[in-house]
C-alpha cells in the first residue's frame, strides 16, 4: 500500500529514519501504529480500573500492603 503522508508527517518520520533507528518508513509506522495500541490498551485499563473502584470493587491498601509484607516476608511498619 503506497500512502503520501501529509508533509507535517512526512517531516517527522524523515526525521525519525535520520535518528538510525528505523530502516524504512514502514518501520516508523509499525513502531507508531505498536504504540497507539499500547496507549490504548493502558487506557481501556485505567477506565476498567475506574469502573471497578466506582463499583466498589477494590481493597484497601493496608491489606493489599499486609499481604504483600508477609507473601515476601518484610516486616510489617512500625
């Protein structure tokens, strides 16, 4: 698939294949398209996150904390 990016896109992936870590536009492209679905992987998980705490669907932090300090042994604060 042959695209003419718009040429404020066009300066930016140039100057991304200047940097040496790309070998092609494609490679910037991949490596743009991976982190947009990251961040909208991060973002479906803090709205999920969100969702629950609205819900009441969580634990508080002391036992959260408590479990921890003794599943790795670490003395409880004093």
């Amino acid at each position: 698939m042959n695209y003419v990016f718009p040429p404020d896109v066009d300066c930016r992936v140039k100057r991304q294949l200047e940097t040496g870590s790309y070998h092609s536009e494609d490679d910037v492209l991949r490596a743009a398209m991976t982190a947009l679905e990251h961040e909208h992987d991060d973002l479906e998980g803090i709205q999920a996150g969100v969702a629950d705490m609205e819900a009441g669907r969580f634990r508080p932090f002391s036992e959260i904390d408590a479990a921890f300090r003794l599943k790795h042994n670490i003395p409880a604060k004093s």
